[in-house]
C-alpha cells in the first residue's frame, strides 16, 4: 500500500488554507476543529514528526510550536531509554 494512502480519508482535504492561519486564534480553533473529526490525525502527527514539518499550518490538531514540543519530548524519552539501556 502507498505509505501516504492515509492521506485520501483526510479531513481537511479541500479546505484550502483553512488549516494555515496564521496567528488568528479563531481561525486556528477552526482548524483544530476539522483536525478534531478527522479518522487520521494519528497518521498525520506521526507524518509531521518524522518528517520535520513543524513550520506551518495546523497538523493533528497542534500548531507548529505544539509540534515542535511533541517531538522534543519525543526526543528526551529516547534519551532517557538509551540511558537506561547503557546503564543495564
Ligand atoms: S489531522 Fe488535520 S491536518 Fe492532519 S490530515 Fe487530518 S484534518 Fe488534515
């Protein structure tokens, strides 16, 4: 299967650029709205993590900045596992 098929059941296919807002706090909130219904958000923040978008727009709900956070926290439990291994 296409390793982005996930894409095709997306909420916010044919929103536009409702899912780039800016610093509009109403508009970020309808953004996070369409994320909220959307049947792969899991896939879309997993895509955005690994793939380093954390510039622009709203993925899965968080903004760039949320984004940013996630993978850093994502990044120090990888280093607290490696610690733990090393010192096993
Ligand atoms: S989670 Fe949001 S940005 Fe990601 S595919 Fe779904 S609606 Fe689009």
């Amino acid at each position: 299967m296409n390793r982005h098929a996930w894409r095709d059941h997306a909420a916010c296919i044919g929103s536009g650029d409702a899912m780039f807002p800016d610093q509009d706090k109403t508009r970020t909130e309808w953004a996070r709205q369409i994320c909220a219904g959307c049947p792969v958000s899991r896939e879309c923040l997993r895509d955005a993590i690994n793939t380093g978008d954390n510039q622009w727009g709203i993925r899965a709900g968080l903004t760039p900045e949320e984004r940013r956070s996630v993978k850093k926290e994502i990044n120090r439990r990888l280093r607290q596992a490696d610690l733990a291994r090393q010192a096993a």
